[in-house]
C-alpha cells in the first residue's frame, strides 16, 4: 500500500496508524539512507520533519507503555506518550535520569524487558538500537514503523529495511504493509509475515 502523503487526509493517515485491540509491540524509527538512528547533529532532529513528528504524535497518544534507552534520552530528551508510562532502559538500573514525571517513569535494565512487556498492552519502543535489538531477541516486536530518508530522487527507488533492523528478530520476515511518500521520506509500516 504506497501512497503520496497528501493523497491521505489526516483521518485516513490516523487510521492506518491505529494500535489493533489486542497486545501489540511497535518499534519505531527514524533512519538516515545508510540506516543510523542519528544524523549529523548526533541526533535524530536533523533526520525528522514535520510529517515524522506528525506520525510520531499520533504512534504515541495512545500507547501505554514507551521504552526508551538511557542513552538516547541523554541525546534527544524524554518525551512522554499523553496517558502511558515510560520504561527507561539503563544499564545502571539504579541511576535515575531526570524526568518531569517520576511516579510515570520506571528504570528498567535490559534482562528485565520481557516482564515490562508483558504488562502492558500497547508498548511502544523508540530506541535506540541496542534497545530493539533487546526486544527483538525476545521475540515480542509485532511492527515497525520506520521513516526513511531519502537520499535520491529516482522514481524506481523502494524503501528497504536496513540488514541491522530486517534481521533483527530470528524467524521473523518483515513484509511493508503501508508506505507514505513525501519528497524526502518514506514513512513505512512492517509487519511480521
């Protein structure tokens, strides 16, 4: 399902975004055209747009659980979903980092995902990358939704996963399942196939 951002309305964008009713595990990225989570500024706001942060918005309001790794909060800040909790990743489970809503904010190391997890029923994961490579060696990742930049303007280029995130849950085939384009982007739904 490829579609050109301004062919969907923002309802019809909403939907296709929608969390399912039942336990879900959505990871989701915004990667440069050679598959780095960070762009030239070492984060990703030199990656994103308008229309990322859109989709962004729209992922989080309704998710129940973010998980979120130490490092990527110390480079981009944390960013609470409106309603849910966040499971912040450390491997100093400890050592708290500054958060405006400690009684929503729980320290969790990497061993201690699975029962985070499986608690919650919409779990979203932004990263970063040692974080999802986590989740995925448990098995519990149902989607990806990945913002790909662009670095080309040839009609016939297609989104790819790069070989770090497509091999990132053993026995898991990802199949795109929705593609938004804008100029620079292609906004990409993956699920398990």
């Amino acid at each position: 399902m490829n579609d050109a951002w301004d062919a969907l309305s923002p309802a019809a964008r909403r939907e296709r975004y929608a969390w399912p009713e039942s336990h879900w595990c959505r990871v989701n990225l915004v990667l440069s055209p050679d598959g780095a989570v960070t762009g030239s500024d070492g984060t990703s706001q030199s990656l994103t747009s308008e229309h990322d942060r859109e989709l962004l918005r729209e992922i989080r309001r309704e998710a129940d659980l973010l998980i979120v790794g130490a490092a990527s909060v110390r480079r981009e800040g944390l960013h609470y979903p409106p309603h849910g909790r966040v499971a912040l990743v450390s491997r100093d489970a400890t050592r708290a980092e500054t958060s405006q809503h400690p009684e929503r904010t729980e320290v969790v190391s990497l061993s201690e995902l699975g029962v985070v997890i499986e608690k919650s029923h919409r779990v979203l994961c932004e990263g970063g990358p040692t974080v999802v490579k986590a989740i995925g060696l448990l098995g519990a990742i149902d989607e990806l939704c990945v913002t790909l930049c662009r670095d080309s303007d040839d009609a016939r280029w297609k989104p790819q996963l790069p070989a770090w995130l497509s091999t990132v849950q053993a026995h898991s085939r990802w199949v795109m399942a929705s593609c938004l384009m804008d100029d620079s982007h292609a906004f990409t739904i993956w699920r398990r196939g």
